[in-house]
C-alpha cells in the first residue's frame, strides 16, 4: 500500500508516446492510470500493442474514456452509436479496464425524453455487462440534457443496472455552480469514478466559456482557485464512504508542451496535497510494522 | 371474465417476453469430439445424426439434444484449451426466434453472425457469458430442426429413451468476482428468469445464485470464485449441466455399472438430493438432481 495508490493521471495531460506517458506516471510514483481511446489507436503498434505496454507498465487502467453522445438517438443514429459504444467496449476490455467513462450527450438531436435516455443507458450497461465492464455516466456541464451530476444519478437510479453508475467530474460541478449538498442522496457504491481537476476563473457562466477552459486550461486540484470546493468536494465522498480512485482529468495545453517529468512532479503534489492537507491520512508505515 | 380467486389473491403471473419454453439443445466444442462421445455415452447420450456440412454430432437421449460440435474453423473449437471440451452453448425454445432476437438485441445483447451455408437453417443467437452463445429457436412443436442440418446415423435409433428418465435441469454458469448482481440483472432483464431465494435450494451443491426459467421448466445457477482464488481461477463460462432425475440413488447406481464415476466427499451429501460425476477430459462433469 502507497500513499499515491488512490490516485491517478490520465493519458489526457501528458503529451508524448503512450510508453512515455506511462514510464513518467510510474517515476512520479503513480499505480494506476486513466486511459483515453486515442491512445490505443494511435499506438504505433495498433491496439494490441498499446493494450500491452499498459499491461507490461504494471499500472492499473481506472478506467477508459471516452463514450460521447450516445443516449437519447433514434433510427440509424442509434444504431450507429451502439456500434461505436460495442468498439469502445472491445477496447476497454483489451486494456484490461473495468471501467467505461460515458458522457452525457451535447447532440441536438438526441431526445430530452427521459424514459429514453434511461432506455439507452441500460442498454448501454447490457451491452458492457458480458465483459465486465462497468460504465461510469457523467454529466457534461454542456450537457444538452443531463448537464450536473444530480440528474445523472437520478437517470442511473431509474435505469437500476448493478454495472452502471455515475461519474464525478470536479470541473463540471465547479463549472455549473452545482451545489454538493445532493452528493448525501447518491449510494456511494454507485459512484464509479471521480475525476479531479480544478481551473482559473471564478466564472464560466456559457456552455462555450465550459467547453474552452475544459479543453485547454484545466489544472491539477490545488493549483486551480476552487481549491477549497475541490477539499470539500473530497471531504463529502470520503464521508458519504466513497472507496474508489480519484483520477486527474487535467487537459491543459501548457501541461502539453512540458516534459512529461515535470507535469507528473505537479500531479505527484496535487495528490500529495490531498492525501496529506485535505484528507489527513497518514503514510501508512513500513510492511514490517505490520500494522497496515 | 377473471374469477374471484384470482381477484381475491392477485397471483402475479411471471413474464415471459420472449416465450421461453425450455431448452432444445446444448452444444459443447471440442476438438475431440471421440473422447468426448464416449463421456456422453456413459451418460446415457447416444449419436443419432451428423451435420451435413460440417464436424457436428447430435447426441440424445429422452427429451434432451446435446450438439458436440468439433467443426474446426468454429472459433469456439480453437478457443478449447488443449482440446478440453467448452459448454458453447444453449438453444432456448422460444415463441418467435426472431422476436426474441430483435428484443435482446433492443436490450443491448451482442449478435452472433450466421454462418449458415446454403439450405441450412439460420438460428439466430447472442453472445452469451465467455466464449459461449445462447441460441432461440421457435420450431420445435411441427418439426425437427435436425432434419434439416443433420442427416441421421444410419441403422441408430432416432429418440433413444432416457436413462432413469433424466431430463436437462439446468445450467451452471461459472462467473467473475462480485458479479452476481450483473449477471442476475442481465437473465432477469434478457430473459425474464427469476431468482429463487436463497433458502430455496436443490441438489448438493447449494452455492451462488439461483435463478429459475420463465416457463419454469429449466434453472440456472452462478457461481463466484472463492475469495482466496487467483484471477486466473474467475473467468466465466457455463461450465456444467445439470440433469434431473426422480430416483438419484437408481441413476447413480445405472451410471456407476456404466462406467460414470462420481465425486465421494464428505462435503457433499449425496443420498437422495443429488450427486455430481467426476470430471473427465478436463472440464466435463454432470450434476444429477433430485427432481419429481
């Protein structure tokens, strides 16, 4: 057991090979990693090859991203996008992951029906179920219907599927200015990712002003100016006893153009920050102590 | 006109969407079919036709086909482990095949694509648990279906009686880790099975999950590794049958003089409840239950 094991980088934030990125995780003392499609296709050596330097790394994949706009689709739009949700499925398991980030549709032409979304999105945990795969439903807070995590999780407690959940992004809570005080309805055990990231401004009052700061400017939990929702927001999940990984989802257009080192020495802070000054755990001690 | 009885109890009738009547066939790959016939032989099956096309068998006995299928370019057949046999498969008697492939595919079941040559029958299937498919067919009332895919072992008799009157019983499915809740979820959702509680219990092997079919006439059990297992040890499969007899002790006894070894431990308790053969050819075993 070490410190940093609940925490991990995803692929996302570090620019380079995927070799590059996950040796950089490893030195910074990372056990785990959140990987994106891309990184697989993108492999020089194709699928297969990049599913095995995740395996041969030793990191443990938190989950696999990402799955966009797939609820609420009819006709031929559906059926094109349950194709591409069983393709992201065949990948995530190659990885090894268990974990299968969707997020909540930005399409215009998807219905704001709800007994639909909550159609598909049981179909969609059907679809991941054979594999094993868990699928953590997150809210965009573009999201054309589902934009904060509250109405996620109520559409995951409607579909009531035991391998689907929610996931929790910090960016789009902050973004959305949606209160935590909801967090208590949710069963922790539903919660199948977190992802952390905090960014600059106080205000991203339009869905453009979200999309821009999440795509370019986001940054490690701590280095951002909601750095004390961000502990709160830790706080309530360890309280409401949410046991499963936080996972910086850091995109960043600086952090793409620094050495690989040196954006994982900032994720190894931000982690260090919350394990120790949010959180207070402690280091566990030594192996030999016994007392783990 | 509904009677007063029913008013008064309001009996809720199980659902059965896709009109599930039993079981018509289960199919094993292998790439030693020989071997393998000569288990089934002991059991009681007996070769009654072969594929016209390809390396298949069908085995009876009584009421139950048992399809051995060593076709080599199968994917399942390659997928065998050192040519031990694999449960590849079960066929559900169903209303309309089509229907019930239309509906699980709405679902968010996976479609196994036909390989049917020419003036063979295409029978729609999903991808099941593992490597294994579930298959539906809806003419089994007019006619036979082997009639048209199988040409019949000269001078064999066609529907050889059951020995002691066995019937299938049921599945047992082997499954992951903590994955009771998925797979429940998903026969109770594709299928319309329902679980039987846990007090509820037949045979001598009372682990895992219960469930029964919607027609009632056939169960299906799941069982998780035990928790001091390696990964390795949790992948999922169907990895017995189960055969239901009236007089355990008489079956055991016929199967004995037949050759038919059967597991004595002190864990299991035999007498009239049920018994479970050793396990030949790596992987094949058959569990007798009680049953009136």
């Amino acid at each position: 057991m070490h410190m940093l094991d609940g925490y991990g980088m995803d692929t996302i934030t570090l620019a380079g090979s995927l070799e590059a990125k996950l040796s950089a995780m490893k030195a910074a003392g990372f056990s785990q990693v959140m990987l994106m499609a891309r990184d697989l296709v993108g492999h020089p050596g194709g699928v297969e090859s990049a599913a095995q330097a995740v395996r041969d790394s030793g990191l443990r994949p938190t989950g696999f991203q990402v799955l966009r706009d797939f609820e609420g689709l009819s006709g031929h739009l559906h059926d094109y996008k349950v194709d591409m949700a069983k393709s992201m499925l065949v990948m995530c398991q190659a990885v090894g992951s268990r974990v299968l980030l969707a997020c909540s549709s930005t399409s215009r032409h998807a219905t704001d029906e709800r007994e639909q979304i909550v159609r598909d999105l049981r179909k969609l945990a059907m679809l991941a179920l054979p594999l094993g795969i868990r699928v953590a439903y997150e809210a965009l807070s573009w999201g054309r219907t589902v934009n904060d995590y509250v109405t996620s999780w109520e559409l995951v407690e409607a579909a009531d599927c035991p391998n689907l959940g929610v996931g929790i992004d910090s960016f789009h809570i902050f973004a959305a200015r949606s209160p935590l005080d909801a967090l208590e309805d949710m069963d922790p055990e539903k919660i199948f990712l977190v992802q952390l990231s905090d960014f600059m401004w106080n205000e991203t009052p339009t869905f453009e002003d979200r999309i821009t700061t999440a795509r370019t400017f986001r940054v490690f939990p701590g280095e951002g100016v909601h750095s004390e929702q961000l502990a709160d927001l830790v706080m309530r999940l360890e309280r409401m006893g949410y046991q499963g990984d936080f996972s910086f989802e850091v995109f960043n257009d600086d952090y793409q153009q620094l050495p690989l080192s040196t954006v994982a020495e900032r994720a190894r802070r931000s982690a260090l920050w919350l394990h120790q000054d949010v959180l207070h755990r402690s280091a566990p001690l030594p192996d030999w102590t016994g007392s783990r | 006109m509904r009677t007063q009885t029913t008013d008064r109890e309001s009996i809720p009738e199980l659902p059965n969407r896709l009109g599930i009547e039993g079981i018509e066939f289960i199919e094993y790959a292998t790439s030693r079919p020989q071997a393998l016939g000569q288990v089934l032989e002991q059991m009681g099956f007996r070769p009654v036709a072969r594929h016209r096309s390809r390396e298949v068998t069908l085995y009876r006995q009584g009421s139950m086909n048992l399809i051995v299928n060593a076709n080599h370019e199968a994917a399942r057949v390659e997928l065998t482990q050192e040519g031990q046999p694999v449960l590849s498969a079960v066929a559900f008697r169903v209303r309309d095949a089509l229907k019930a492939h239309t509906r699980c595919l709405d679902l968010g079941a996976w479609s196994v694509p036909s390989h049917a040559q020419a003036m063979e029958l295409h029978i729609p299937a999903i991808h099941g648990p593992g490597s294994s498919r579930f298959y539906f067919v809806d003419r089994w009332r007019e006619f036979s279906i082997y009639d048209i895919d199988f040409n019949p072992i000269p001078t064999v008799e066609v529907k050889p009686p059951a020995l002691e009157g066995m019937g299938y019983f049921g599945v047992v499915q082997y499954i992951g880790a903590q994955r009771s809740a998925d797979w429940l979820t998903y026969f109770e959702h594709m299928f319309d099975f329902s679980p039987i509680p846990d007090e509820e219990r037949y045979g001598i092997l009372p682990k895992g999950k219960l469930m029964r079919s919607p027609c009632g006439q056939f169960l299906w059990q799941l069982i998780e590794p035990e928790p001091w297992m390696d990964v390795e040890d949790s992948g999922e499969c169907l990895q017995r049958i189960g055969l239901g007899v009236k007089d355990v002790a008489k079956a055991v006894q016929v199967l004995k003089a037949r050759g038919v070894e059967f597991v004595e431990s002190s864990r299991l308790h035999p007498e009239d409840r049920g018994a479970l053969t050793r396990s030949v050819l790596g992987s094949v075993a058959f569990e007798l239950v009680h049953q009136d």
